[in-house]
C-alpha cells in the first residue's frame, strides 16, 4: 500500500453544485440521472464514501507507524541496556585488575574490610603519603617532571622517584603523634566498612581511655611509652584493628 502523505480528516466537502465541478454532473446527466440537483448530491455522496475509505486508511497507517517507533525504540533500549551491561562487566574486570596488580597497595583497605589487624602506620599522614606515591608508581612507568637542588624543572623517569629506603613502622614503634594522627581514620575505616558496632565503640572507649590515663601526659617518657604499646598488644590480642 502507497503511503499516504495528505492526512483526509483535514479534507473538506466540495461543493459540487458550482461551475467547477459542472463536467462532473454533466457525465451523470447523460447516464440517466435526472437533474442538475441530484447530480450534485450523488457527487457529494461519493467524495464522502471516498474519504471515509481514505481516513480508515490513514488511521491503519498510524498505527502502523506507531508500531514500527515502538519497535525500534524498545531495540534501542534494550541494546543500550546491553551496552550498559558490557561497560559495566568491562570496568569490573579492569577493577579486577587493577587490584590483582596492585595487591599490595590495596592490603591495609582490604584487611579493614576483612576485620583483620593492620598497622596503624597505613592511617598516618606518612602512611597516606606513601600510599599515594604507590597509587602512582604502580601505573604504567613513564616520565615525569621533577624539580632539581638548583630549583631547575627536569625529566626523569618515574622508577626513580620511589624511596627505596621507604619501610612499614610497626606499631611498637609508632609515636603518640602518629597514634592520634591514625587512630580516629581507623575508626572512620571502621564505620565505612561496617564492622560490628560493638567493636567500633570497643575501640572509641578503649582509646579514649587512654588519653584520659594519668600517664598519658606524664613528664617521664618511658610511661607515656608503656601506655603507647599497652595500647597496641591490647588490639593486637583482640585480633582486630
């Protein structure tokens, strides 16, 4: 079927009683019908049937137009679905990835999340430094700009910005700073990863606790570092933190 390109619901009934249309009521004069008159109606009345056909025509052709639009747009859909779908299951894999490569830059965060000790050393300004300097060094090496002793701007390869000397101090070796600077992070990592709230608070006044202890701020040095590693093998026992 031809598409139809002029819409038959906007179409008006001539008037086939005017000059115009005289050829047309002259050709049903001469097969028999009788006046000029009943010409005029039997021409309106087939233009009517005509255009009755015509709008039941153009009605199916909407239809079907609607249908093919709604075909294609849930095609659309569910191919950008699936578009989604495969984006999705690629950023994971690279996740995936990404992690295995970088498995020991991630350790302190996935032991966090496993409710296993970890040094508090990953949660001081230091650790967070060298965390971030792994995050960078562990990306494809290539050059970058560095600042010399004379102050001139040089390139240098990436490998040779890492700090091999760089080590872990343990937690019996940290100091009262370092302590203050990790121990509310590592409550937040707490929070973040949802360990047992009762652990969570366990810390919290097991902690503040010991800032409230007399020797905490004693002048002999050697009980505020009793106090400092009384602390430690306490969470160590608790085979959390």
């Amino acid at each position: 079927m031809a598409i139809m390109l002029d819409n038959p619901n906007e179409a008006v009934l001539p008037d086939f009683t005017t000059v115009e249309h005289r050829d047309e009521r002259a050709r049903l004069l001469a097969d028999g019908v009788a006046d000029e008159e009943l010409a005029a109606q039997l021409l309106a009345a087939l233009w009517t049937m005509s255009n009755n056909a015509a709008k039941a025509a153009w009605a199916e052709q909407v239809e079907r137009a609607a249908r093919i639009a709604e075909d294609a747009q849930r095609l659309a859909d569910k191919e950008e679905q699936e578009r989604q779908v495969a984006l999705e299951e690629e950023q994971e894999a690279a996740r995936k990835e990404e992690h295995k490569k970088n498995k020991a830059k991630f350790a302190p965060v996935a032991t966090a999340k496993a409710g296993d000790y970890c040094e508090l050393y990953y949660f001081t300004n230091k650790g967070l430094r060298e965390a971030r300097k792994n995050l960078v060094s562990s990306e494809p090496q290539g050059m970058i700009l560095m600042a010399s002793q004379d102050g001139q701007q040089t390139w240098v390869n990436a490998d040779e910005t890492r700090d091999p000397k760089s080590v872990i101090t343990k937690d019996k070796n940290i100091s009262w700073e370092q302590f203050n600077e990790a121990a509310p992070r590592m409550i937040t990592a707490m929070k973040q990863h949802e360990w047992p709230k009762d652990r969570v608070e366990m810390h919290i006044m097991f902690w503040t606790a010991l800032q409230n202890h007399r020797w905490r701020h004693a002048f002999d040095v050697l009980k505020q570092r009793a106090l400092l590693l009384y602390s430690i093998s306490r969470t160590c026992q608790w085979g959390i933190l």
